[in-house]
C-alpha cells in the first residue's frame, strides 16, 4: 500500500510504501515518522522521544501525528478546501497529499499552493545523475567502498577503495553495477571493474590500501531511465554474476524500442 486516506492511520511500526518498493514512510516505535530509502534517512517529522503513537490524516487534508494524551505533536498544517484527501509516498519519493478528487503523478509548488496541497519536497530531479555508495567487509580483514555516479548521458564513474588489514592474504578488488530502473528491474550492467591488487598488512612489496578510478559509457537511454544503482563487491571474480543479470536483462519484457534495442547489444 502507497496511500493513507482521510480517516486512515499508521499506528507505531506501520509503514507505507511506494509501488516501486524503493521508498517507505513509517511511524518509528521512538514516534519519528520517517522516510526511507535505501537504508538512509530521506526525510523525517523529528519527533523522537516525544510520546508519538499514531499518524492521522484528518477529514480536512491535514497530517497530524498525535502523542499518547491526544496531544497534536507534529502537523502538515496543510488544509484542503475541497475536504477530504489522499497522501501518497509516489515512485519519485515524494510524499504528496492531494485532494481526494486529484491525485496527479507530481503537482508543481504554484498547485500546491493554490489547491492546498502538501508535499515534503524530497522528489528525486530526474535531470540529477544516479549516485550509489557501499561500505563492506569483502574478506576476513579486507574492506572495499565504491561510489558511484552515473550521468544522464549515460557516463558512468566508479571510485573504488580498497584495503587489506589481513597479515598475510592480498585483496584484489571487483566490482560491478546494475542500473535499475523505476520498476526495480536491473536494465543494465557494467563491465566487471578489477582494481590494483592490495598487498597484505605485512608485505612491503606494495601498498595494503589504495584507490582505483573506472569509468564506463552506457547508452544514453539507459541514463536517462536509471533510479538506481546496485553496486557488488567481491574479492573473487563476478564474471557469472554479470551472466545471470544480463540473462535477466535480456528477458524484459514491456520495454521501450529504444531500450530494447540498446539490450541487443548488451553481452
């Protein structure tokens, strides 16, 4: 479910979340009501430790989160002249209450104001590359962080961190990304990055830590359709991998031409 209706509440632990399933809205046992993305924190009411138990959209529009007395501790101070409405966490991440009769994908700021509209402004701007970030473990005593940016030209950077803290083992680090798009469906892949190998702790022979910068082109409409980037990490090959993703790549279906004729030419 992607929608609360006047009358309708999340109580403590109750989430709503986009049709994309990138994105969730949740009343937060501490009574913060936050949105979420990717494990990050989009956006939020900032009302920890203040008593919250439920989140109400009233009869009028508005989005009240009310405390254990029935106090309100938090409103959108939105009020809708035409009475009830609808919120709704949408695929581009925006949180929108709209008027029950008109529910457009994205309402403009001069709408929103003129109709009563609230929104909490954490669209993603379809004009802004893609970025991605991971922090792990890959071995026992071996780290990789990669950032990646990809552009709506199809560009794509990757900076790869990575480190050996083991005595005696090397880490030579892989990585590869998945660009996926707003269903959730991985369109394409890149090429399999391999860095510099990292000498162990107590080789002297070579750095343990050092960064690798990899760059790749994909086809333009792969840019401009991607909403996320998956990035994986391994200390070991990906070569099959990048097979199964790109077997699945080949297997989209209800796809544009342009995108389709990109795929072909994937491998």
């Amino acid at each position: 479910m992607n929608s609360l209706k006047s009358g309708q509440d999340l109580n403590v632990g109750d989430s709503i979340r986009s049709n994309n399933g990138e994105y969730t809205l949740t009343l937060q046992t501490d009574g913060n009501l936050t949105l979420l993305g990717a494990g990050q924190v989009i956006w939020d009411t900032g009302t920890s430790n203040q008593q919250v138990v439920r989140a109400v959209l009233e009869q009028n529009g508005s989005l009240v989160l009310y405390r254990s007395d029935g106090v309100a501790a938090w409103t959108s101070s939105s009020s809708l002249s035409g009475g009830p409405g609808t919120l709704v966490l949408q695929d581009d991440r925006n949180v929108v209450i709209y008027p029950e009769s008109d529910q457009p994908e994205v309402a403009s700021a001069k709408t929103r104001e003129e109709r009563g509209y609230w929104a909490s402004e954490t669209a993603v701007d379809p004009s802004e590359p893609v970025d991605a970030h991971v922090d792990e473990e890959v071995g026992r005593k071996k780290w990789m962080v990669t950032d990646a940016r990809l552009y709506r030209n199809g560009f794509l950077v990757a900076r790869i961190d990575s480190t050996s803290g083991h005595p005696t083992e090397a880490l030579r680090p892989h990585v590869l990304i998945a660009v996926v798009d707003n269903a959730g469906r991985a369109i394409w892949v890149s090429p399999e990055f391999v860095g510099t190998t990292r000498c162990a702790r107590y080789d002297v022979s070579c750095a343990s830590r050092g960064v690798d910068t990899k760059t790749a082109s994909f086809p333009e409409i792969v840019g401009k359709l991607a909403r996320r980037l998956d990035i994986y990490q391994s200390e070991e090959g990906l070569g099959g991998y990048r097979e199964n993703i790109i077997r699945g790549i080949k297997n989209l279906r209800d796809i544009g031409q342009e995108l389709k004729d990109a795929i072909d030419s994937l491998s």
